[in-house]
C-alpha cells in the first residue's frame, strides 16, 4: 500500500523524484489514477517492443510530457486534490499492459496481474473460507511446515491469516532457507528484486536492482515479524522422519532438537518446504579427501577465512563460482577455476546498480506504479521469454533452437568477445556449444573480464585426482593449491532428502522415486495423504521468480487444508490417474523444451535423461492450474478421525507431542 506524500514536499523533490521513474511503468500508473485512457495513444511509443528499465524507444519529446503529467498528478495528490485511484475495465487494463511492455499481452493475463501488482494494495491471494468451520475442529488441526524459508514462511502467512494452527520445523538457528546458509563472497539474487519479492508484501526499499545476502535474510526476517509467524517457529528442529498413520489420519514426526536428542510430535497435515537446492553436493574426485590445505563448498562459507596472498582453485563455473570468482580475484595470489562446462551469462547492467532515491520515493508514494513496475518485470524475466525456450522442428542450427533462441546467443556470444578482447583462446573456452536457456542462464558481473586478469587462469582439462597440496589434471599438470572451494552445486533430485518418508502403504518415499521423483502440480503424490510439497519437482522456474512459484503452491496448499476443514475429512490423497496424467503432460511438454536438445547435459535431467527439475508451463499456465484445487482430483476420505492414544496439544509447539 502506497503512503501519502508529505505535505511539505516541493515541487523541486517531486520533479527531481520522476527523472528517475521508469516511463513504461509511470504513465499506466497515471492512467490509473487519472482514469484518462486516451494517454495511452497520445503517447504511443514510436518505437514498438520490450523497453526494459531504461524506457528505450521512448521519444524525448514524450518523456518530457510524461514527466510534466507526473508532476501534475503528484501535487493533487500531496495537495488533497486526488484521494483514490481509478479500477480500469479488463480492456482498458489490456491496453496499459500493452503500452507498458510495448507489445501485445492476451487478456487472460488481466487476472493474474490483478493479483500479482496489487494495485490497491489488496491482498488477493489471501485465503477466504467458505464457511468457516467450528472453533473445535480448527482448534484440534495442527500443520507441520518443515523450512522456514521463503516457501514455507509463505505458507505460515496464509495459515495465520486464516486462523490455521500450523508449527513450522527449521533445522538451521535462523529463517531464510537459501538466504540463511548461504553467504558466500559476491552472494546477491539473480532475479530482479522489486519481482523477487512477495506480491503482497513489495519492498520499496531494496538497495540494489539485484539485492545482496544480507538485505535478502532481513526481508525474510522482516516478513515473519510482520505477520506474525516467527514465534511459530521451532529453531534447530530437524525432521528426520515423517510416517502416515491411517488409523489416526495424521503424520508421526521424529524430530531432532539441538542436542541431537529426538521426540515424536504428531501432525495433520504436512507441508515440506525444504526446497530443491538445499543439500551440497560434493565431487567425486580422487584425493579430495587427502588436501591438506583448507577445502569448502560454497554453501558451507567460512566467513573467517582469510584468502589474502593465498592460491585458491574454484571447481566449478555455475551461479556461486560466477559470484565468488570476481568477488576474490583481487585478493588471492593465483586464481584457478576448473571448468566441466562453459555457461551462458547475460550482460546486465543493472546488476550491481543501486537503486536511485528518486525511483524508491516513487514505488512508496505514487499509487499503482510499484504494481506497473512489477508487471514489467514480470513479462519481461517470464512469460515473455517462453517461445525462447521451445524448440523449432524445422530450425537446423545446432546450436540454437529458433529465431529468438538464436537472437540472445548473438547478444551474449558479442558481449563475451567485447570483455575478453583479443584472446580467441580463452573465448573459445568460454563460449558454450549448447544452446541459450539449455542449462540455468547467469548473470555476468565481471565473470569475463576477471578471466582475463594476469593471477587467473581458466583451466578446461578434466581434474584426474586431487593430492594433498595440488590438484592434477588428465594431462598431468599440477596446480599447486593453498585453498579448493567447491561450487559443485547441490542434490536437485533428491527432493525431501534425507528425510524418510512413509506413506499409506509403508512405502517409503525415496524408494518409490528413486532418481525420479514425480508429484501432481508438483505439490501431492498418491499414497502420501495430506502431503504437500513446495518447490518440488518440475517446479523450478526457468522464466519468472522462484517466489511466483511458491506464492501459486502455498495459495494451492492453503486452499487444499481449507477443503478438509470445511468439509470434515480426514485426508486428501491425489488420485493415481490423475498424478500420472499431469505427469505425462509434463514429460511431452519437455520433449518440446531446449534443456531436452541432445548437446545440453544438466542437473535439470537424471541419469536417463528425463527433466525431473523444471516446469515446462508458462507462468500463466501453471498459475491457473494451482489456482484453486479440484476435489475431483483427490480421494476424498471423510472423517471422524481417531486422537493419537494418551496425546496432548501443546500450544507452544503447535503440534500434538508423543511421547
């Protein structure tokens, strides 16, 4: 929700404030508020398509005149002359969509972006019930959230708002998730911030365009204080196993707290939110365990270690190696990055820009241009990109895919070669020979031109063994190392894992999915009741935010416990049909997909090739399929329940201790 502007504000710091507004994203804003539609075609970019941060295409004469419009608008509303917005028809909002991102956007969006800008500053996603059910029964339900990352601290809001009793279980001493166990040198998002955010809680504040460590773990933190959920929190709590009991209908939980002691708590339903990348993953090199010197994965960062004067090798060229690499390259001695595969990074010259004064006063104070801001970002990090993801049948380069696909490697093939120079070498190592989008895409912030300094060196030769003070290569050559920094990655097909998980017919989890784990909507698995997964698989957003995703699973989930208080049950369980479905439209849509082009290898694939990460469905799409359950796609099983023998509701807990 936007906040007055202060009387006292001139017109100079309002004028000051727009040459900093984003121009696609100001004038839909003033539309809104004005309700004067015809400003849409009376400035109508000259130049057609995607205009970004910057307004490109914009004609000056136009920004001028919009900017005026702006202020105009900015002193009713500091003056009391204007007090509310306006709420523009379904083809008005299509036509703002369309000037905002300077192309086409189909209607079916409208409700989407209703939800997703919050131009009024409702909260639309928020749970509704029915009817309510008895304070007796809501009273005696009890959910079991296991992470407090952003996936499960968004299920908690929905559940405190509506007076669901939930505990959520986090092994780690804080919240965050990612943000909390990773903090590693260089460490910020790679997904723009003002979209990598809760839709109902947007941050006005972020300091960067692309936010650090740091300001990512106090927004989390600052949204469990503001609804309400930290105290539901049980800190260094591990889940270590998780077993359905028919009889009871509910989950029997054996938890383990900070002295490595156990206890049994029993839940009703159960929510992992334990993510997909979570897990390290460590190398299997010959001799990793004989380095004598000292050796740590990314996600493991000591934040003592000193790397001044010190020779260090990075194996690994994923996100964290392209963070950390610039970050310490002026102040190790040597600098060594072992390469498997090349990767694509994308110049971005907002990446490590901070955001002006003037655009963080306008997202706080102008109504509906926070909302306009987000969409923009919205189409142009998701929906848009999509067609650049689907392979053309009839394009016979073999390293693209289509028009477009081939369009963005040009763009990052050219930037390659205009920050390494004159060094066809090292340009050939770096330039992949898989298409664009096959492999999780980066962002470049100063990966090129830190190859290139004189203490660092590129080495594509694959590892053969690992001694105590060297790492050698197939060749022969040793590299004499002081530090190894592992950015290998993590487990991404092992959802759940290590957690045991017994379903209704003693089936445990991870032997029914083995390598390939499948879930409908990637949130419910047959013979699992009352089991729901975030970011579980095929759930990974190659377009878009992570947080879009989750925000869509814990509405779904929110929905789903509503559903089975409402109506008395006693569990939900997906249907096998329908599970099975879904997943063989997930499996055909893939076929279509860059990541199943036969020179793209990835941790998006298991060891037979089927994609088990990734969601092959545009935002939109999955939106839609998650917006509200279907009971038709559950066994229904009605209730009474029968309570857990000699059981107790523990209210600081929130769940029913055993013993």
């Amino acid at each position: 929700m936007t906040e007055p502007i202060p009387s006292d504000v001139g017109d100079a710091e309002l004028a000051e404030a727009l040459l900093a507004a984003n121009l696609p994203a100001l004038l839909p804003a003033l539309v809104h508020i004005t309700g004067d539609a015809s400003l849409l075609d009376r400035f109508d970019p000259r130049v057609p398509g995607f205009k970004g941060d910057d307004g490109a295409g914009i004609p000056e004469d136009h920004a001028r005149e919009i900017r005026s419009l702006g202020l105009e608008v900015l002193r009713d509303l500091r003056d009391g002359r204007r007090t509310s917005v306006t709420r523009p028809s379904g083809e008005t909002l299509c036509a703002m969509m369309r000037w905002c991102v300077g192309e086409p956007v189909p209607a079916d969006y409208v409700p989407l972006v209703l939800e997703e800008s919050s131009f009024d500053g409702r909260d639309l996603r928020r749970l509704e019930w029915s009817r309510r059910p008895p304070a007796e029964r809501l009273e005696g339900f009890r959910v079991g959230i296991i992470g407090a990352g952003l996936g499960g601290l968004c299920t908690a809001i929905r559940l405190e708002q509506a007076g669901i009793p939930y505990t959520i279980f986090e092994k780690n001493e804080g919240a965050g998730g990612t943000w909390f166990e990773n903090h590693y040198p260089g460490l910020r998002v790679d997904v723009a911030n003002h979209f990598y955010c809760y839709s109902f809680e947007p941050n006005p504040d972020w300091s960067d365009f692309y936010a650090r460590r740091d300001e990512l773990r106090a927004y989390v933190e600052h949204c469990a204080a503001k609804y309400g959920v930290r105290s539901r929190i049980r800190f260094e709590t591990e889940v270590v196993a998780a077993a359905w009991d028919e009889s009871r209908a509910d989950w029997s939980l054996r938890l383990r707290g900070p002295d490595g002691g156990e206890e049994h708590a029993q839940v009703d339903a159960l929510v992992s939110a334990v993510g997909m990348l979570s897990r390290p993953s460590l190398p299997d090199i010959p001799g990793l365990e004989s380095f004598a010197g000292t050796k740590l994965h990314s996600a493991r960062w000591d934040d003592q270690l000193d790397l001044a004067g010190r020779r260090v090798a990075v194996i690994g060229t994923g996100a964290s190696a392209m963070q950390i690499v610039p970050t310490v390259a002026d102040r190790v001695d040597s600098l060594r990055v072992f390469q498997r595969d090349a990767h694509w990074a994308l110049p971005n010259p907002n990446y490590q820009r901070t955001v002006e004064p003037g655009k963080k006063w306008l997202l706080r104070h102008l109504p509906g241009y926070a909302g306009w801001y987000r969409f923009l970002l919205f189409w142009g990090n998701g929906d848009r990109l999509y067609r650049s993801f689907r392979i053309d049948p009839d394009w016979e380069r073999p390293d693209s895919i289509n028009r477009a696909n081939e369009g963005l490697r040009h763009i990052m093939t050219r930037h390659i070669e205009e920050q390494i120079g004159e060094d066809p070498e090292l340009i050939r190592k770096v330039v992949p020979a898989y298409p664009p989008l096959g492999k999780r895409i980066l962002q470049d912030n100063g990966w090129y031109r830190t190859l290139t300094r004189e203490n660092v060196e590129l080495v594509t030769e694959p590892i053969r063994e690992i001694t105590s003070d060297a790492i050698v290569t197939n060749d022969g050559v040793a590299h004499p190392v002081d530090v190894i920094v592992l950015a290998t990655g993590y487990n991404p097909n092992k959802f759940l894992w290590p957690m045991e998980v017994t379903g209704r017919s003693g089936t445990r989890l991870h032997e029914l999915w083995g390598e390939d784990p499948r879930a409908y909507l990637g949130i419910t698995i047959p013979d699992y009741p009352n089991l729901f997964c975030l970011y579980g698989p095929n759930t990974n957003p190659v377009v878009g935010s992570v947080i879009f995703m989750l925000e869509c699973q814990a509405g779904y989930i929110a929905s789903c416990l509503r559903e089975l208080l409402e109506q008395d049950l006693r569990s939900l369980e997906c249907r096998q049909d329908v599970h099975d479905a879904y997943n063989e439209r997930v499996d055909a849509e893939h076929e279509q997909m860059v990541w199943r082009h036969p020179r793209v290898h990835s941790y998006y694939n298991n060891s037979k090739g089927r994609v088990t990460t990734n969601v092959p469905w545009r935002l939109l799409d999955y939106w839609k399929m998650t917006r509200s359950p279907d009971l038709a796609d559950f066994i229904a099983r009605p209730g009474p329940r029968e309570p857990a023998a000699g059981s107790t509701v523990t209210e600081r807990q929130g769940v029913r201790a055993g013993s």
